[in-house]
C-alpha cells in the first residue's frame, strides 16, 4: 500500500507539470477568460474582446502538488506488516 501511494502522488505531480506546462505555464493566478485584441479592418480601432479558455496558475500547481504531498506523506503513516513464518505441524 505505501508503494501505491508514493507512485500515485508520483504520476499526480508528474502529470500535473505536464498538463501546466502543455497549456503554457501561467504564472499568475488561473484564468478562465483571455483578453483577445482585434482590430478594425475598416477603422483600425483596436477592440477587446473576452475568450473562454482555461489557463491552469500557480494556485492550481500548488493545489496538486500539495495533494500529491498528502499521499506521500500518508504513506509515511502506514506501517509495514512483520512478516510472518507459517508453520506447518510435523
């Protein structure tokens, strides 16, 4: 159970970096909508416009990777089961 849980916050971290990393690493907080500036074709007036689009920050690393901490660690909490002789009757 202890080797379980240490590769599983293992593969949670490693995913996680990954993931941030993929959808390029904000480094502020997450960001659900991006600013998106469009110019007018006809006037060249600049607009501002709001696109839907997740951008994981710095609180959601540290969520996982806090998570994947807890895992570790409560595998530090279980102890190991003594291994036991069975012996059979002559």
């Amino acid at each position: 159970m202890k080797r379980v849980l240490r590769i599983l916050a293992t593969v949670l971290a490693v995913a996680l970096l990954i993931f941030w990393l993929a959808k390029g690493p904000n480094t502020g907080w997450t960001k659900t909508q991006v600013q998106v500036k469009t110019v007018d074709e006809v006037t060249g007036l600049e607009d501002i416009k709001w696109k839907d689009e997740f951008l994981p920050g710095v609180d959601f690393v540290g969520g996982a990777l806090l998570g994947a901490g807890i895992l570790a660690g409560t595998s530090l909490l279980i102890r190991n089961k003594p291994k036991t002789k069975n012996e059979t009757p002559a």
